[in-house]
C-alpha cells in the first residue's frame, strides 16, 4: 500500500468554524481564481507561506492532516497590508489550481529514487569500484537532466502562481 509522505509542522489549524475571517478571505480569492480550497488552513511562525497536497502532522497537536493545505505565517501576515496577504494567498492558491500540488507529490519520489540508486551503487565510504562506474555514470547524468528539466518546470509554475497572485 503506497502512502503519502507525512510532513512535521509546528502550526495550528485553523477550523472554518474558528475564524471564519480567514477562511472567508481564502474562499474568496479561491473564487476569483476559480481555484480550489484548501482542506485545510494552518499557522506558524515559520517566517513562508506554501500549498501542498503532502499530509501534515501537527508536532505540537499530535494530529494529522489530509488533503491540500495552505500554510499561513503569523510573523509575516502582521507585516503586510490586506493587497499584499491576498496577493500572497492568490500566489499559493494558484498551486493548487495548477494541480502544482499534486506533481510535486509524484516527482518528490523519482529525486529520491535516483538519489537512493546512485548512494547504493557507492561504496559505503563513497568510492565506487571500476565495474560500477559506468551504472553511476549514467543514473547520475539522467538525474543531472531531470533536475535540469524540473527546474525549468518549477519556473513556470512559479510564475503561474505570482500571475494568480497578480490577479487577485
């Protein structure tokens, strides 16, 4: 059974019941995006704001999340004007409507395939013996091209998401 990773986050959830200020500012811009919802919303002091479809595991709650959810940071929404929060909020929410989510979910385990698949080729102490060279040769070139084409992806997804965010 394939589960998906789980990620720490120090963070409270923030229930629609709780505040329906935020969530009614998010519904909002999701609705001017003709994006998406988060599931959930939470908050830290982690000074960055981000979307991802990765469950989140509360440390500080000892609960578990599932689905899409939009981290909020408390530090930097009491620096910005409600413009520069929407545009911020627009920006994450436009991952989620551009499934950026979800393919990061799928090419997270190809990275760490290739990584696992190059260090088990090395020996323990990272020489590699003559007959493996050509094998670390290869998977390391295809990793070098992956990345290279990923990271040209990511730029147009980024930029994807600050038109979102331009447009709220």
């Amino acid at each position: 059974i394939k589960t998906k990773p789980e990620m720490p986050v120090f963070a409270k959830e923030i229930k629609k019941s709780d505040d329906n200020k935020i969530w009614l500012l998010v519904k909002d811009i999701a609705n001017k995006l003709n994006s998406r919802e988060p599931d959930n919303i939470i908050v830290g002091l982690e000074p960055t704001f981000y979307a991802t479809s990765a469950n989140i595991k509360l440390i500080n709650d000892n609960k578990s999340l599932k689905g899409e959810t939009l981290f909020l940071s408390i530090v930097l929404m009491r620096l910005f004007s409600e413009n520069q929060l929407k545009s911020v909020i627009g920006h994450e929410l436009g991952h989620f409507s551009g499934n950026d989510t979800s393919y990061s979910m799928k090419f997270a385990p190809v990275y760490s395939g290739m990584a696992k698949s190059i260090s088990s080729i090395d020996g323990s102490q990272g020489e590699t013996s003559i007959v493996a060279l050509p094998a670390t040769a290869m998977l390391s070139a295809m990793f070098e091209i992956f990345a290279s084409n990923v990271s040209k992806i990511s730029r147009i997804r980024e930029y994807e998401a600050d038109k979102a965010g331009i447009n709220v």
